[in-house]
C-alpha cells in the first residue's frame, strides 16, 4: 500500500456548504486493485459512499446501510463528521465522510481493506501534523504568547459574569493545547502526580459483560471479543499492581491512562480491540466518578480519545512513558 500526494484542483463548493480541503492524496491498494482520490482537510481524510464502497469491495447499499446506523444509534455524530460539495462529477452536492466514519464501516464489513487504509491514512496525518508543526512551531509560540496577552487582557477588563467566564475558558483550553504539543514534540511531557486514593477496579466478570454488550451493539462475529489466553485478567489486575507495598500507578489518571495503553497494546482480543479498550476506559472513568468534570465537561474530548487510541496502536514501545503521562494530563479534571 502506499500514498502519493498529488496537487489537483477542486471544484468549489455551492453556497451553503463548506469544503473539507483542495488538497487530494492519491491511495493505492498493496495489490493494485484500488485507486482512490482521497481528500485531505481539517486535519483528516474525507472519502464519499461510492469510495468506501470500491474501498471495502461491498455494494453501495451495504454502505449506506452501515452509515445510517453509525448516524441513528449515536455512535458519530453527522453534523461533525459529514461534509457536503460539489465535484465537477456530481450535478449535485455530495456527501463525504471523514477518517472516524471510514474506520466504523470498516468495522462493521470485517474488511481487511479497512485495516490497510487506516494505517496509510494514519501515517498520512501523522507526516502532515509532525511536517506541519515543524513548519508552524514559531507561529504556535507566537499564538500562545498572545493567548496568555488575552487571558491578562480578561482579568483586568470589566467583563462580567458568564462572558469573563466564557472567555477565560476559551483561552484556557488553547493554551493547554499547546502547551501539551509543544511538551509533546520535545519529550518533556512532565510527570503530575494526579489523584491519589482507593479506586473502583473493574472485574473480569463486569468486562465480559462489555464486551458482550458492545458485541451485540456491533452486530459483530463470533471473533469481536474472543480472549487471548488470560491476558484481559492479567491487564485487569496490572494497573493495580504494587512493588514493595507500593502502588506502581498511585494515581487514578495514571491507572486509566496504562488501562487504555495495556488494552489497546497487549491485544487481548482477537477482534474488535481498540473499541473494546476505549470502551473500558471510559467505564473505569466512571466507575470512579471522573468521567465529567465538575462543570458537566468532558476531561477528555471523544476525538481526542480516538486520536490518543490509535497513537497508542501505532506507537513504538519506548514511547510508553511519553503517551501515558499525555493521557495523565487530559484526563486530569485540574490539568496541572
């Protein structure tokens, strides 16, 4: 499989619609069977039905099928996830879809196509972030300096109420942003020491019962779920493990972000392992009333947990320490 970048010009979008991006990627299958444009913008890649249909080698009514189910069972949402343009093909506006929607189709037709485009498509985004900040890393530090300008601005001004609130929030949430990938991309992610105490663990017999659950939330096979071995006990018990009575991961951000790693790494389950590993970690957090935060907001947001999710899947072993203390970081409600 590989993926050439091409620059080819695209149509304009009809007034009303917004457009995903001019840039087009060419994909090409490993055996040559698949030639795909796909379009990349806002940070993902956009196919439309007739793509992923050619892609996962399924009639377009399969397609449109798994689709509405994605949509009507609130597993996406359309309105973040679906762009509407014109193309020069089409006499009226087409839809496209975005990474997070091509991987949930993927799921459902067990295609190994799948598979193979989520990683091109991955290393992809990834080439295009790491470029892109390498190139941008000034203007980023710029744009921090002048948020925190902002920030000092809001104190000092005579706003009140929800609209000081309001804004400080806004200036609050960019700058951890960027603070957090400026540590990122130079390995200096600190270590915090998060929430201490007694935690809720979660049983074998209760993720079992997940699984169960998401298995037949899926519509999946016989396969979705199947155990290795005992290895889901073994990471079960692994995040409350102590070394000379002394807890390895003291802090509950700690035993959540090694959950989702050990989950998502280790492959306990022949199928279905990064939705079942996200879908744990999501219930340890609300096992442990952390899964909001005192405001009703999310500590962290759901394409942060799809993006942290397959970072984990790609990323090398020695990249461990560096991904689990981000994962700290989102997941603190004080985000120190």
């Amino acid at each position: 499989m590989k993926g050439e970048r091409k620059s080819l010009k695209v149509t304009e979008p009809a007034q009303g619609y917004s457009t995903p991006g001019g840039e087009i990627i060419l994909y090409n299958a490993a055996d040559g069977s698949v030639n795909l444009e796909v379009r990349f913008g806002q940070d993902t890649v956009w196919l439309n039905q007739r793509q992923m249909a050619e892609l996962f080698q399924r009639e377009r009514s399969v397609i449109t099928k798994h689709l509405r189910n994605i949509f009507e069972t609130g597993e996406l949402d359309r309105e973040s996830n679906v762009q509407k343009m014109h193309i020069a093909t089409s006499d009226k506006p087409v839809e496209l879809f975005n990474l997070d929607v091509i991987i949930s189709v993927g799921y459902r037709v067990n295609s190994k196509r799948g598979t193979q485009f989520r990683i091109w498509a991955t290393s992809v985004l990834r080439d295009h972030l790491l470029k892109g900040y390498s190139v941008n890393e000034r203007r980023l530090k710029e744009l921090n300096q002048a948020i925190r300008l902002m920030a000092d601005v809001a104190e000092r001004s005579t706003l009140i109420g929800d609209e000081a609130a309001g804004l400080l929030r806004i200036v609050a949430e960019y700058s951890f942003a960027l603070d957090l990938l400026d540590a990122y991309d130079h390995q200096a992610v600190k270590k915090i020491q998060g929430t201490q105490g007694p935690v809720a663990a979660i049983t074998i017999k209760e993720a079992r019962g997940i699984v169960n659950r998401l298995r037949k939330h899926y519509d999946a096979g016989s396969l979705f779920g199947q155990e290795r071995g005992g290895s889901l006990a073994g990471i079960l018990e692994s995040i409350l493990q102590t070394f000379d009575g002394q807890e390895l991961y003291p802090s509950l951000e700690g035993k959540s972000a090694h959950l989702l790693y050990f989950l998502v790494k280790n492959h306990p389950f022949v199928d279905g392992n990064k939705r079942i590993a996200a879908t744990l970690f999501l219930w340890f957090l609300q096992k442990n009333a952390a899964l909001y935060r005192a405001d009703g907001t999310k500590p962290i947001a759901d394409n942060a947990l799809v993006a942290m999710t397959l970072l984990i899947a790609e990323s090398r072993s020695e990249e461990k320490d560096l991904l689990t203390r981000v994962l700290v970081h989102l997941i603190h409600p004080e985000r120190s």
